[in-house]
C-alpha cells in the first residue's frame, strides 16, 4: 500500500471558501475515482492555513490509473475551474509515503 499526502497551503482569507468549494464540487469526484481517503484535515498549530490529505493506493499504478481517470472527468475540470476563480491556492506540496513493516497503516 501506497499513501499520498497533499498538503493545500490556502490564503489566510479563502481557506473557508476553499473548503466549501472542495466539499461542494471535488470530494464526490475524488472519492469516486480515488476511493480511499484515509483522511482529511486543516493545521491548529505550526504553519497555517493549510489543509492536510491522504489517499490510500495498491501500488503505484494503481494510483496512476486512478489519478488519469479522475483528471478525464469533467466534474474534475469544472472543478479546476472554480478553483482557479477562487484563487486560494498558494501551494501544493505531494508526498508519497510507503509504510514501514511496523506502521499500523499497511
């Protein structure tokens, strides 16, 4: 198993608009095509304004051919498209994690 973790730097003004959006127009598209989100957060304390989640994938192609799928549906597109508008993005940081033969996450 494979864990992406996207970290959203958001301007300190948007970072409600922008979780609304995401709820509004991404979750159902990702969630359908992604499926298994581990988890979704924002940051109380260190840098903020950040949201913060993981994706859960079998291997590295299986996070490849979901990601293309995902990126082929319109919802997803129309989805840029708002937030491109919004303009609340200031970076975007992706991690991919593999779990240690310990970790409870495998």
């Amino acid at each position: 198993m494979y864990y992406e973790l996207r970290t959203y730097t958001i301007k300190p003004t948007k970072l409600a608009a922008w979780l609304a959006l995401y709820q509004s127009d991404a979750l159902a598209v990702q969630t359908e095509h992604l499926g298994n989100l581990v988890g979704f957060f924002t940051t109380e304390f260190g840098e903020a304004n950040q949201v913060v989640h993981i994706w859960g994938y079998e291997s590295l192609d299986d996070r490849i051919t979901r990601r293309g799928a995902m990126a082929a549906d319109p919802r997803w597109a129309q989805f840029g498209l708002k937030n491109k508008e919004l303009d609340a993005v200031v970076r975007l940081e992706s991690r991919l994690l593999r779990p240690t033969g310990f970790s409870p996450l495998q």
